[in-house]
C-alpha cells in the first residue's frame, strides 16, 4: 500500500513539476500563449532572478528551447553593422548555430559557416530556430537552411536558397521563421513559382513549390483549419494566399499590396475571422468560408482604424486585436468594425517611435510583454484599456534602428523562464511563482 501510496505521489509532484518548452517561434503551438502554471504574479523588488548568462554575438533572432537545450543563431563579423534602413552594403563575417544547457547556460555545441551579408539591418539572422524530435531546423538571413541533430550539432542536411533557386536576399534578408507541418518544413523562398517551397524534412530535398511574386516578404506560414480543409497561410506582398500544405495548391488569393514588400506579420486568425496589417495603413480583416476554402474582405484599414504592425504579430481576443502600431502606440482595435477602441504609448516606449516593437505572449489572465528598450512587462489587456501591473528592466538594447538602441528579438517563455538576448549575451530568468 505504501509503495502504491509512494509512486502515486511521485507522478503527481512529477505532473505539477513538468516544464514546457518554446520549440519554436512564438511557442509550442505558434500562437504567442504561455500555458505553464506556477508563474509570478509581479516582478519582486529589484526584479526577478537571473539564472544565468551567456555570452553571443549579434542577431535578431528569438532563442527556442526544448529538451533540455536552448538554441540560438547569431552573426559575428569585425565590421560596424550599421542601421542603414534602404541600404544594401556587404559585410563579411559567419552566422553561428549555438546550443546551450537550458539549466546552466553551459555551451554544448556550435556551428559556424562563413557568410557575407548584403541586406539592410545587417544585425544578424532574423529566424528563430525550430526544434522537432531530435532535429533542429534554422535559416541565415542570406538563406542558408540547415538541419542538425539537436544533440550533436552534426548537420543533416543543407539548402542554399540563393543557389538552388536563383534568388537574391530580400531587402531585409530571409526572416519568415520556417513552419513545420507533417513531414514538411515550409519556407518562403522567393523566384519564380516558388515564393513558398516545402521540403522534406528529414532529406531537405523539395517536395513542392509554389506562386511567383516580385519578392517572398517577410511573413511567416500558418497553417489553419477553416472551410472543412486544413489551409497554409501564405502572405507575400502581392496577395494573401491560402495554400494546400500538402501539395502546394492554390486554393485562393486575394490582393493584398503591401509597400517595399512589408508583409511582415504572421497571419492571424480568430473565428474564421482573418486579420492583417502592415506598414502605411495596409491591411484589414476577412471572413474565411465556412463550407469551402476561400476568403472574403470585411473591412479594408485606412489611417484612422485598425493596427499596422512592423516588427510583431498582434493579438486576436474576444473580437479585438491587441498590437504595436507603426509608430509604437499599443492599440486595441475592433475586429468587427476596425474601429480603434483606445491607444497608449506607455508600454513600449512612452512616445512616438519608428517602427516601434513589442512582443505581446498571452499567460493566464495577463500578458507578458517584452519592449524595444529591454523591459519586461506584466499587464492586462482588455476592451477597457491597459492596466499595467509590473516593470522591469531586463536587459539593455544594443541593436541600432532609426539612430536608436533598440531590442528587437522575440524572447522564449519556458521552463518557468523567460530566456531573451541581446547583441551579448543570452539570459535565462526565473519566473516561478
């Protein structure tokens, strides 16, 4: 009786122990919600605890943590990585793949390559890594998609999207984090039919292409469930596209012209409801087809409604969106009518802003928002306006946009932690309860 008593002790502490990991761009199921129970309810006096520190180098991209590892890709080159926005210039220098103990911060394997750029923002790659059974996938900012085995670091397999597909670097390099699906990793690629590209994942070899446009954009691939049909979301600056993942079949288009290609957000959808915004007031809302794949608009954004991210993806809840604008208000917008129900600068940088950025994640009854200027935030967000409940310098923008210091990357919730980085270093901090 006793032992019986003793096990089921052990999978209850072991059940109310287990950590959840951040595999991928905007977490486990790709939808910027933190669902581990345990987490403070306020930062405490003098803020929360760093577990560790981690020295890296340059880059845009959010770390991913899952299975005992964190990942992260960096740039390091000995040149001044200027902020030029519509610039091209080269700069010589190697992307890097590092993995570090997700408990010490120990660095258990890299891999370097040499790389030149020649996009604008030439901080360092802008795609999170992505993580699925023992494999880790990530992409350079010039194109360079590679798997490894996760615990080795050992490459599995390599595409060079800018040789195999006779390509060029977007103006802001290759940044739409790739989506895993099936035995798929999908990526916007760019060319001639192939803006979106699905490839074997275990082999790298290609499965299918897809659609031609000027340029890929910058949007990440969703996949969603709408019409009976499980659709692949593809946004490129052109046209927003709903795609058959299995085969690359276009199901639907409609125009949706963003400027200098600023497809930039990922695809949200809520209740059938389909939601998009980009730069210069580009952008509405549309009803996704109950009885067959299709969409049709609702309302199309002007100057004076919606949201018009940049540098994030917003929030759909309770028939309203919760964004960063172009110019960093914080807004709530009414997904039915696009109508803006209020805005606020205090959250990301306390007045206007170029491209302003903050990244919203969903816990509990509360957000946890991480700003250009390094803060980490706890606040609650609703019809009824911002509430903040807790601020904390967490760590020091290093990037350079619009002749600003700025903290651009999407950080991990996991493991009770938040990990984030900047061009320095990679941190781990507690936020258990």
């Amino acid at each position: 009786m006793r032992s019986i008593q003793a096990l089921l002790f052990v999978l209850i502490a072991m059940s109310t122990a287990r950590a959840d990991d951040w595999p991928q761009w905007m977490g486990p199921q790709r939808d910027n919600v933190w669902r581990e129970k345990g987490i403070l309810a306020a930062f405490p006096k003098g803020g929360p605890k760093v577990l560790w520190r981690a020295k890296v180098s340059n880059g845009f991209s959010g770390p991913a943590v899952a299975d005992g590892m964190v990942f992260l890709t960096d740039f390091v080159s000995s040149q001044d990585l200027q902020d030029d926005n519509f610039t091209k210039k080269k700069y010589v220098g190697k992307e890097r793949v590092l993995c570090f103990d997700a408990k010490t911060g120990e660095l258990k394997w890299k891999h370097e390559y040499p790389c030149t750029y020649s996009v604008s923002y030439p901080n360092g790659p802008r795609a999170t890594p992505n993580y699925e059974a023992g494999k880790l996938y990530t992409l350079g900012a010039e194109g360079d998609l590679i798997c490894f085995d996760a615990r080795t670091g050992k490459v599995q397999w390599t595409v060079d999207f800018k040789k195999q597909y006779s390509v060029k670097a977007p103006l802001w390099g290759f940044a739409a984090h790739p989506l895993i699906d099936g035995d798929r990793l999908i990526c916007l690629v760019g060319g001639e039919g192939s803006i979106a590209v699905a490839f074997d994942k275990k082999t790298g070899k290609e499965i299918w292409k897809s659609m031609s446009a000027k340029e890929p954009g910058y949007s990440p691939p969703v996949i969603v469930e709408a019409g009976g049909t499980r659709q692949l979301l593809v946004w490129h600056p052109e046209m927003i596209n709903g795609l058959n993942p299995e085969t690359g079949k276009v199901y639907w288009s409609r125009k949706q012209v963003t400027v200098n290609g600023t497809s930039i957000m990922a695809p949200r959808v809520l209740n059938n409801k389909l939601f998009l915004g980009a730069w210069q007031n580009k952008g509405g809302l549309y009803q996704l087809a109950s009885d067959k794949p299709g969409a049709k608009l609702l309302w199309k954004g002007n100057r004076d409604t919606s949201v018009y991210p940049i540098n994030n993806t917003p929030f759909l809840e309770d028939g309203h969106i919760y964004g960063v604008c172009t110019e960093g208000e914080l807004r709530c917008v009414n997904m039915k009518t696009g109508e803006r129900v209020w805005e606020t600068y205090k959250a990301v940088t306390g007045e206007k802003t170029g491209s302003g950025t903050a990244h919203l994640v969903k816990h509990a009854d509360r957000f946890f928002i991480t700003t250009e200027t390094g803060d980490l935030l706890i606040a609650k967000l609703s019809p009824k306006g911002y509430q903040e409940i807790s601020r904390w310098h967490m760590q020091a923008p290093t990037a350079r946009a619009f002749g600003r210091d700025v903290a651009w990357s999407h950080p991990a919730f996991a493991q009770k932690c938040v990990f984030a980085r900047n061009d320095k270093e990679l941190i781990c901090v507690s936020l258990a309860q």
